[in-house]
C-alpha cells in the first residue's frame, strides 16, 4: 500500500528554492551561450579582435544590465535574453560596443572630467567605431538608422569620432543637457 505524506513546510520551500536555482541556472546558461554565439559571429568576420575578444571573460552579474571592468563583460541574464529575444543582433552589439570601449580604454575617465560627459563622450565614439566594423548582422538591427543619423551629423564637425574630440566639442554637453532626466 502506498502512502502518500505531505511534505512539511521547510521540505516545500526547500523544493521550490532548488526550482529557482535550476530556472536561475538555466537562464544564465542561456545567456552565455547567446554570448557565445555572437563573439563566434564577430570572430568570423573580423579575425583581428580574436585576442582581445578571448581576454574579456563574460561574468553573469545581478549589478550592471551591461557593463565592463576591462576583464570582464558583465551583464544581467535575464536582461540579455529578453533584448536578444527582440533583436538578435543584440548580443553582437554588445560585444562589439563593450569591446570598443576596453580596447579606447574608456574604463578611465580623465582627471577633472565629469564623469556623465566621459561616458557619453566614450558611448559616441564606441558606436562609431562599431558602425566602422562594418558587421552585415548589425545593418539592420533596431535603432540603427536614429544611430547612423546621429553619428553622421557629429563627423561633419569631427572626423573621427574619438571620446576626446568629443569632449572638446560642444556636442556631448549639448546631448547631456538635453537629456531629460540631467541634473
């Protein structure tokens, strides 16, 4: 004859905490393997990022949606995975734009900067380096053409687009100032 028992309270919780792990588990599992794939895309066209590209260590993290410490590509699983769900050229920005910013270390900001302009200044110049690289995928990822306009409009003042000539020009305090949210 079986018996059926009914687990006790902490038995319950116990199962219900392991099934979070293992959907927690899942997702960043997930996640790496959509990094994965998009770093091995990037290498097929531009073989020239390989080293670097092997020296920044994805690490899934609660703290940053996206962000970089110079070893580290950190982002937030879930945060990855619903963008990519959107767009798959996601995860390929990512690395690309990321890569951009180790490789111009914009991990520093300069000595007496604002630390707001430095990071839209180092944004800018990241895309602009992105759009250089010419990756098929990314032609026609969403936001591209606002992306291209604003880029486009900034090289006719500034040839090339660097934090620091970006800083030196008007444009990224004009940009930060106008964000609606700026202090």
């Amino acid at each position: 004859m079986n018996i059926y028992r009914i687990p006790t309270l902490s038995e319950a919780l116990a199962d219900d905490e392991s099934e979070s792990q293992r959907a927690h588990r899942q997702s960043e599992d997930l996640a790496a393997e959509v990094l994965s794939i998009a770093k091995a895309q990037i290498l097929v066209k531009l073989r020239f990022l390989d080293r670097a590209m092997f020296e920044l260590k994805p690490l899934a993290t609660e703290d940053y949606p996206l962000a970089s410490d110079g070893v580290h590509l950190l982002y937030q699983p879930m945060y990855l995975l619903r963008s990519y769900r959107q767009s798959q050229a996601f995860a390929l920005r990512v690395w690309a734009h990321i890569l951009m910013h180790c490789l111009f270390r914009h991990m520093f900001i300069p000595v007496g900067m604002k630390a707001e302009y430095w990071d839209l200044a180092a944004d800018i110049a990241s895309e602009g380096m992105v759009r250089e690289l010419q990756l098929p995928q990314l032609q026609d990822a969403p936001g591209q053409r606002e992306r291209n306009e604003i880029l486009d409009a900034l090289q006719k003042d500034i040839r090339t687009l660097t934090a620091e000539k970006l800083l030196r020009s008007s444009a990224v305090q004009t940009c930060s100032e106008s964000k609606p949210n700026a202090a």
